[in-house]
C-alpha cells in the first residue's frame, strides 16, 4: 500500500489540515464515533487508514474523518454496510470522472432514499412523541405541580 509509506510523524498544526495525520483517538474524539466502530468500518472496507506509524498505529487525515462522517450520517437511515460502501465509491468517484452522468444518477438515488428514509423516521418520532404526550395527560392528574 503506497499510503502506508507516508511519513509516520504528524505534520504540525502550521502544515496543511487535509495533510495532518492523527491517530485512532484523536479521530475518534473528533468525529463522535468509538474507536471500535472505527476499526468495525475498517475491517469493512469502508474507511482506510492513510497512513501508519512505524509504530503500526492508524493515522487518519481530515479526508479520512470526512468518510466516517459520511458513515456516521448514512447509520441512522438504515443505510447497510455494501450501500455504504457504494456511495462512498461514488462520492470518490465524482471527483475524477469525466462522464459524471452515471455517477450522479447514482448519487440521486441515495438522495432519494435518505429523503424517504428521513420522512419515516420523522413520522416515527411523531408517533413517539404522541404516545409520551398520551402517557402525560395520564401522569399529570396523578401528580402534583412539577418543582
């Protein structure tokens, strides 16, 4: 892997951010994601290290912390490991290809599937909510003003 001969030493804060490398904890901490997650999408092809320290340690860039971000996003719609997969392929793709026609057909069908899937999950909160409502109107006569 040619990544994998990159310098192991961080650039210091004053290089470029997109060249920055940070460790597993610090990308972690950053996106909001655990370090095992962060190994679990490793192992699924999903995200890969840009580089390793001589120590073997994972070191990631801010590119690399922007794919989780895609990752983490997709997780809550139900997105599975392979659309995952597919959509970053497609994200990476978009950036080189000189017919983007496929590609954006692609991308509109994952925009088309978050919206639908953000639609359900709006609906589910309201159903949510109203059953936490019911169970207060419930609650309340039963009990006195809340300090």
């Amino acid at each position: 892997m040619a990544a994998a001969s990159r310098s192991a030493e961080p650039e210091h804060a004053s290089g470029p951010a997109s060249a920055r490398l940070m460790q597993i904890g610090e990308a972690a901490e950053r996106v909001g994601l655990s370090i095992r997650t962060i190994r679990h999408y490793e192992e699924a092809g999903l995200i890969v290290p840009s580089a390793r320290s001589e120590g073997g340690f994972r070191l990631y860039t801010e590119s690399d912390l922007d794919r989780l971000a895609v990752v983490k996003r997709m997780k809550p719609l139900g997105f599975t490991l392979d659309e995952m997969r597919d959509l970053l392929t497609v994200l990476d793709a978009l950036d080189t290809a000189t017919d983007r026609s496929e590609l954006l057909d692609r991308l509109g069908m994952f925009h088309t599937a978050a919206t639908t899937r953000v639609t359900a999950l709006r609906d589910q909160l309201a159903l949510a909510e109203g059953f936490a409502g019911t169970l207060r109107a419930k609650l309340d006569p039963h009990t006195g003003p809340t300090a």
